[in-house]
C-alpha cells in the first residue's frame, strides 16, 4: 500500500501547471471523499435509494419545508 504522501504527491504532479492551490485542495479532498465512500460501502454503511429518500424528506419537513 501506498503511502498517502506519496499519493498526494502523484495526484499533484498529474495537475496542470497553471493549478491553483485551491486546484490541489479539491483534488485531494475529493480523492479522500471517494475512498471514505468506497470504505463505507466495503463495510455495509449503505442505504437503499428508498432509505435515502425518507430521510432527505425527514430533513426537508424538519426544515420547514
């Protein structure tokens, strides 16, 4: 396994040499966002699109709307 630096470092480097630092920050918080994603789903942390559904309607109604 790779180590995180090292990937931070690769993903960087495949960047554009115009990229902003804000470029970079996204890059790696999406590239982190994914692997928390692909471990929830790798340990069951999942819900059906119904079960998705009632508890954006639960939000909704419990924001007035």
């Amino acid at each position: 396994m790779r180590r995180p630096k090292d990937e931070a470092l690769e993903l960087i480097k495949r960047l554009p040499d115009d990229a902003t630092t804000l470029d970079i920050l996204e890059t790696l918080c999406f590239k982190e966002q994914v692997e928390r994603g692909l471990r929830d789903v790798a340990e069951g942390r999942v819900l059906s699109h119904d079960e998705l559904k009632a508890q954006i309607a639960r939000w909704r109604k419990s924001a007035g709307r």
